[in-house]
C-alpha cells in the first residue's frame, strides 16, 4: 500500500526543514541549563564561604562554555577542581570539532532511513527493493563512505585530544616553573592538562588561571604545544581533516575515501571541500596569521605588553596571541596595553569566519542553493539579520543599557572597547580588553582590580543581552544573509 511510504516521505520532509537549526538551538541551549545546574548545584566553588558567584553569572558561564565563547564574568580560580572538569566536558560538547560529529552521525542516519524505508515499498505480499538496482549502487558507497567518515572525524578527534593533553602533561611535569605556577595556584596537573587540551581544541579559550595564558608567559614550550591544537580544532580542521583522509587513503586504498574526496557535496559533511577550496582555505589562514604577525611585531615588539621578555620568548608569545585571534580568545598579553590599531586588527579578525577565503573559489553551486532556499525558505528566513547588522544592534543595545557607566567612566566604558566586546561574543572567541580601576575618571575607592572580562563590570541586563549575543553567534551558520 503506498499511502504509507508517502505519509512517512511528507512526515520526513516537513521535519528535515526545521530540524537542523531547532535542533542545534535545542541542544546547546539545554546543556546551557544543565551545565548551569552543575556548576552551581552539583559543584560548589573552591571560594566558599568567603564569595560566591551570583546565579546569572553562573548561567554566564555555562552559556560561554558551551558555546566556546570563553567570555567570563568572574575570575576562573573560582572554580573547583570538579566545575572545571564539567567546564571542560561542556566545551567538549559545544565544539564544533564535536558537534559536526553529531551532525554527521544525524545525516547518516536520515540517509539510512531514506534508502532503507523509503525505496522499499509493499506490492501484494512481494516486497520489491530497488536498492538491488544497479543505479542505487552509488547510494550503497554513499552510505558507507559516510559511517566511515564518521569513524575517521572521532578517531581524529580522540588521537589529538589524547596527544596534546599528553605533550601538555609531560611538558608540566618536566619543566619545573611550569609546575610551580600551579602548585601556587592549587590547581591538579591532570585537570589542568586535560581541560586546556580541550579548551584550545574546542576553542573554548578558558585557561583555569586567572590571568588566562599571561602567566606562562615565559613557557614557550608549552605555548608551541598549544598552536597546532588551536589551528588543528578550527580554523585548519577541514585542510587537516582531507589530508588525513587522503593518508588513509594511500594506506588502505578503500575506495570510500576517494568517494569522500570527490564527492564533498554529496556526503553532506560541513568540514569536507573540494580540493582547490581547502588549499585555499590552508592559504588564507596561513596568510592572515603572517599579516597579523608582522603587524605585531611591528608596533608591540618593544612596549609595555612584551616587556621582560627575550626575544625568542617575544617570538613565540607573538606567534600565540595571533593565532588566537580568529577563535579561541586565548591571550598571552594584556590586551588593555596594546596600541588601538592591533586592537582594531584583532577586531576584523574575530570578525572574519573560520572558512573564509580571499582566493577565488567559484561557489556557484552554493549560491544557487542559497537562492532556492530563499524562494521556498520560511518567514524566519526572510528576517533574519545580516552580521553586521546584528553587530550594530547589539552594540546600540548595550550602549543603551550602560549608559551611566559610558557617562561616568568614559575611559573604560568607550565604544571601542564595547565594540570589541561584542564581535568577541558574536564570534565565540572570548578575547577581552577587560577592566582597569586606574582608568576611572572619578576613582572609586571600593574599585578593586579583577582578571575576568570586561563583561564581568557590566549590569545584569547588559551580561543577559551579551548571553543571548553568544547564542546567535554559535547559530550564525544559518543566517542565509551575508
């Protein structure tokens, strides 16, 4: 009977046009309140009873961490030992390394159900299947290219999660001033291994220290292990990925591998490119990295944020702060005494997106895709704001909002340093120029220096807007406007 296949194929259909984005909001929006309810029910912070954070703030963070933002609102040597291993599992689950797992893992299985439920039909008591038909065999390779895709993207994922938390571990145990810092600061080697692994992986940009990366400063080598986990979970995962595609390849000659490798579009996976387009990729990202390095050396080699520091130390430390720019927010320097125009580069770079390209790559394809989705696409479609346009909005918000403060404390409270605040969010990548008592207009004898993120200074309701900001950049992707 076909009324059946053709009920569950309209079924099927109706929910694949809404599924993707509900479910991704879904889900990184209730393991927000779950993380929430563990960091502040299940964990309690290592400052009791002297100070706790406020509800909102832990909601803050449990958003941030999610989201791989790394936008922070109270110092992180707040935490126990326990809230930062439910920190590191929420940045695990939030990063895109992961979450594009999860996808592919969903449209393996919507492909299963298709060729399985869908092609099979009733006629009498024969039951045809056309799966038989050579002109599906395409299908079956699919299919199975597909789970093993799904095989490599974990494996890949478990190996440099493995080896960087032990490089980091090893490097902690060996060097010796590397391992006073976190005897001072009572923080377990094993954890801190672990989740700034999976921090820089994720790029969720948290370092359980207050002073984020600035005081290891004087650790290069643990700085050169850190880089490749930063560029190998983001903005190089796609190149990184077909190469070892590619190797695996050459190993085992499978032909699903060359499948994936020519059949980027059809296998539905966000993080595989047509050759040409991820070389271009790999080039770009070099390239900006080099740019930014040059700019850097340039104007900081000699201020105050390089002081006290040899010249290989300067290197290396250099090399580090630019290559967080573009998502994981990590920071070496104290971003408040760098000249405004490295302020402003870093600015475009948190802006600009991981796949961004300045090569020529003809995306016809993809375009023609967009416009079809835009004729048929929903009301949500047709709304949807353009990322500057988001930008502006959010930043005329909390202007409005902090207002009082950008009155009375103009020097800290400034456009630009709001500015930078909100394309950090917006582009989950955590950087912070944050807040100095020295800078106030009218001293405030109550002020108290912090380590946390600009953010921490602002109301409640300037930190909630900042929240749902960090949202809307984790679900960017859908904005059908450019």
């Amino acid at each position: 009977m076909p009324t059946k296949p053709l009920s569950l194929s309209f079924f099927k259909s109706m929910s694949l046009r809404v599924k993707p984005f509900w479910l991704e909001l879904g889900y990184f929006m209730i393991l927000s309140f779950l993380g929430f309810l563990a960091l502040n029910y299940v964990s309690k912070p290592r400052t009791l009873p002297l100070f706790r954070p406020q509800n909102l703030d832990v909601f803050f963070t449990s958003v941030s961490s999610i989201t791989v933002s790394s936008m922070s609102t109270v110092e992180m040597e707040v935490f126990s030992n326990v809230q930062l291993v439910f920190m590191a599992i929420l940045m695990f689950l939030g990063g895109e390394a992961f979450t594009s797992f999860l996808r592919l893992q969903l449209f393996k299985k919507e492909n299963k159900d298709d060729s399985f439920s869908s092609k099979d039909y009733e006629l009498g008591n024969v039951i045809i299947n056309p799966l038989e038909d050579s002109r599906d065999h395409d299908e079956i390779i699919k299919m199975k290219s597909i789970r093993l895709l799904s095989y490599v993207v974990f494996a890949y994922i478990f190996v440099l999660l493995l080896l960087g938390s032990s490089l980091v571990f090893l490097y902690i145990t060996i060097i010796p001033s590397a391992k006073q810092i976190l005897i001072e600061k009572g923080l377990n080697v094993n954890t801190f291994s672990i989740f700034i692994t999976v921090s820089t992986f994720a790029n969720g940009g948290f370092v359980p220290t207050n002073e984020n990366m600035i005081v290891f400063k004087k650790n290069p080598g643990l700085l050169l292990i850190l880089i490749p986990q930063v560029l190998l979970g983001n903005t190089l995962f796609a190149p990184c990925l077909r190469l070892a595609i590619l190797f695996l390849w050459k190993i085992t000659k499978r032909h699903e591998f060359v499948y994936i490798l020519k059949n980027s579009k059809r296998v539905g996976y966000s993080h595989i490119f047509p050759s040409f387009e991820t070389i271009a990729i790999a080039i770009t990202v070099v390239g900006l990295i080099v740019v930014q390095f040059v700019v850097f050396y340039s104007l900081e080699w000699n201020s105050e944020a390089t002081a006290g520091l040899s010249s290989y130390e300067k290197i290396v430390g250099s090399l580090f702060e630019v290559v967080n720019t573009r998502h994981t927010g990590l920071s070496v320097f104290d971003l408040s005494t760098l000249t405004p125009a490295i302020l402003v580069l870093f600015t475009i770079m948190m802006y600009v997106s991981p796949y961004t390209t300045f090569l020529p790559v003809d995306n016809y394809e993809e375009k023609s895709e967009k416009m079809k989705m835009r004729k048929g696409g929903s009301l949500m479609e047709y709304i949807s704001f353009s990322q500057p346009s988001c930008l502006v909005i959010f930043t005329i918000l909390i202007c409005v909002v902090e207002k009082d403060k950008m009155k009375y404390d103009p020097l800290n409270f400034n456009v630009l340093n709001i500015v930078f605040e909100v394309i950090s969010a917006y582009g989950n990548v955590g950087m912070s120029i944050g807040y100095s008592c020295a800078r106030q207009i009218k001293p405030d004898g109550h002020c108290k220096d912090a380590t946390y993120g600009f953010a921490g200074k602002w109301s409640n309701t300037g930190k909630f807007i900042l929240i749902i900001l960090m949202f809307f950049g984790k679900m960017k992707k859908y904005n059908q406007l450019i």
